[in-house]
C-alpha cells in the first residue's frame, strides 16, 4: 500500500454541498437560499461604494507590499478595537484587549482555538445547540473535546434560555463558552438584553471563559445595538476572546479580514498574552495578508468613508427585513394554515424556518429551491424578483 492508498473520501461539507448541487441545476428559476452571503434584490453579491472609494485611494498611493507586523495592520486594529470595544471603552484606554488581525472569523476562531490549546489543554468547550457547524470542527481540529449547551427550541422558535442557563450553571470553571454575539446562525434567534445581563452573571461568577462570535455586526438591530454584548462582557472583566469578521459587513468575503482580541485583567498580563498570541500566528502563517486590512482601516478611519459604510450596511439590514416581512405577509397569503410570524423576530441573514428535511428535499428536487438540510434559509438570498416562487413552493410543500 502507499501513503495515499488507505485515504478515505472526507465528507462533503454540507452547506457547500447545497450549492454545488444547485450549480449544476438547469432550471433557470431555480433558487439557492443555502449559502451564507448577503446578495443584493438583484441577486448579486455586492462590492460596496465606501470599499471602491477606499482602493482607490490605496491605489493611488501605490504602496509597496511589504510583510505586514505579525499581528496585522496597527490601524487595522485599532479601528477593530474602537468598533468592537467602543474607542472610549475602559479596556482600550487602560491596554487591557489586545487584537491581532485575522484571516477572516473563521481565522480568529482558530487562533483562539490554538491559543487556548497551548494555555489552556484540558478546557471543555461548549457551543451552542445548534451553532455554525465550523465551530465544532475548528476547536476538535485543536484538539478539544467540544460540547453543546442547550440553545434552540422547536416549540417556541426561540431560545431554550432555562436550559442554557441550567447548563451554564454546571460547566467546570475554566470551561469555554462560544456565544454568538448577535445574529444567531443558524437559527437568527437571539437572546434579549435582560438574558444576557443573567448570562454575563452567571458566566462572570463560575469563572467560565466567554469566546464571543460576531460574524454579522451591523446585521441585526445596527452596528452599535449589535456591539452591546461584546462591550457589556468586556465591562464584566477579563478572560474574554472576540473573534469579529468583515466578510459580511463589508461584503469582503475573499479577502478574508477579521480579527481576534483578548481582554486581560491588566496591560501588563495583555502585553504578555500578546506575545504568545504572535507566536501562534507566527507558525500558522506568519503574518496576514494585506490588502482587506488595508481595506477596512482606511473606510473605518475616514468619516466620509465611514458614513458610507453605515449607510450601505442600513441598507443591507433594511433589505432583509423587508425580505422578512415580505416572506411572512407572502406565506399568509399563500399558507393561512400556517403561521410564520416568528421569522420577524428572528436577526440577521438567516432563518430557521421549521422546514422539515423531506420538505427541503422535495423543494429541491420539485422546485429547484435550495435550503440547508435544517430548514435554514438565507433570507438575505430572498429578493423581489424570486420570492414569488420560492412562496409558491414552500406553500406547496407544507
Ligand atoms: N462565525 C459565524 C457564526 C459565521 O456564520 C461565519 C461565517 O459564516 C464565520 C464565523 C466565519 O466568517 P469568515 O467567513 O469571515 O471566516
């Protein structure tokens, strides 16, 4: 035998799956709410004005592309301190978090991941029930066992928040806790204000170890509302990991720009978290890649960039709701048996919509309407020129 020859097929990952699947259908109506990408009512995934504006202006500066620092663009991060803590946060002024920039959220998640693996071997992690399935994945890839905690409830379409809680309540100390900052995928269901105050307590007082994902700022109630949990558990004190990406807020995708920072108790204990956190980038990839940085830096350090950026991610925000709204007023029409009035509560790109998996599959197979096993839709794929016939099919396979 050779080295290859006892190599088993991986699994196909199921999300990129969809859209393979959906690439190779013939149909010109067909639909693919599968993926997890803002497109535009004209089912476009868009390059946003303030990002054109911004490499222009690199452009024209034509910069040599020199190694960035280890830990990425020093403007780079710190414009993500100031969005992600708020620039007059106690954390930020005192030295406490430190940021490195990231190969997207997904590299700050493993940077995290590697980080905690070499300070912190034995820690349980605990994600949500369901969560990204890449969050799983990216912490048994470092070598942790990975477990759930109670999130989703069917019944309710909301949040399990008693058996999240009660499952909080037992973690061993030092347990780490992954929470979707805002925007909850797969589900959209998000915790409340008051939630959270009992989460930050409890997490606080059992001395678990919270890693918040925010992948969607700006996606759910607005940039500032979104940032809310980050800076309430940054208030509560130390250890917390934030993990943030611009694939979406940006519309960045490819260029994979993200960020991971650290809260310390002090700018002593930071500076040497720092340190370690360089060494783990150091022997991953050396140093990140330039240009998204670049990117996002100069649009969040401009203010006319900057309000451009606002306004065009309102504008994504805006659109989903209106594809929320028009999906709920459409399905009322087309199912009044049914009721999906909980899809307006739910935040950001995407829907559990309690589509069984037979009835994803005959939406697939008879309509050319692509979903994720789950029933999760992107709603951010909706727009107003295939709605109609993704209303029609789901009404006919309910
Ligand atoms: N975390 C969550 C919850 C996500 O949904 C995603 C992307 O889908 C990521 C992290 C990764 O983001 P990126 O594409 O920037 O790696």
């Amino acid at each position: 035998s050779t080295l290859f020859s006892a190599i088993d097929m991986a699994p196909r990952d199921p999300i990129l799956g969809v859209t393979e699947a959906f690439n190779a259908d013939t149909n010109p109506s067909k639909v693919n709410l599968g993926v997890g990408v803002y497109y535009d009512d004209n089912g476009k995934v868009p390059l946003l004005a303030c990002v054109q504006k911004a490499e222009a202006l690199l452009m024209e500066k034509a910069a040599p592309r020199t190694y960035l620092p280890i830990e990425g663009l020093a403007a780079y991060d710190r414009a993500v301190q100031d969005l992600v803590f708020g620039a007059d946060s106690a954390v930020v002024r005192e030295k406490r978090a430190i940021t490195a920039q990231a190969i997207g959220g997904t590299g700050a998640l493993k940077l995290g991941a590697d980080f905690l693996k070499r300070f912190s071997p034995d820690a349980q992690i605990y994600i949500s029930d369901p969560s990204w399935e890449n969050h799983r994945a990216l912490f048994e890839s470092a070598g942790f066992q990975v477990n759930t905690y109670p999130y989703y409830d069917a019944n309710t379409r909301g949040v399990n928040f008693d058996g999240m809680l009660q499952a909080l309540q037992t973690m061993p100390a030092g347990s780490v806790v992954v929470l979707h900052a805002c925007c909850h995928n797969p589900t959209g269901a998000d915790l409340s204000d008051a939630q959270w105050t009992q989460i930050i307590e409890v997490v606080t007082s059992r001395g678990l170890i919270p890693f918040l994902d925010m992948a969607y700022q700006g996606f759910g109630e607005g940039i500032e509302a979104d940032g809310q949990v980050v800076r309430r558990f940054a208030d509560a004190g130390g250890p917390l990991f934030v993990s943030n990406s611009f694939s979406k807020s940006f519309s960045l995708y490819g260029e994979r720009v993200g960020a991971l920072s650290i809260v310390a108790a002090s700018a002593e204990e930071a500076a040497r978290v720092m340190s370690q956190l360089k060494r783990v980038i150091r022997t991953n990839y050396s140093n990140p890649p330039s240009h998204g940085g670049q990117v996002v830096a100069t649009v969040l350090s401009t203010p006319e960039l900057r309000q451009l950026w606002e306004d065009e991610l309102a504008g994504m925000r805006v659109r989903i709701r209106e594809m929320r709204a028009a999906f709920v007023a459409g399905l009322k029409e087309a199912a009044p048996n049914h009721n999906f009035d909980f899809v307006m509560q739910q935040r950001g790109m995407f829907s559990y919509s309690g589509l069984s998996k037979e009835q994803v599959t005959v939406l697939r197979e008879q309509h050319s309407v692509y979903a994720v096993d789950t029933g999760r839709i992107c709603v951010a794929a909706l727009n107003s020129k295939n709605i109609g016939h993704v209303l029609s099919a789901i009404a006919q396979v309910l």
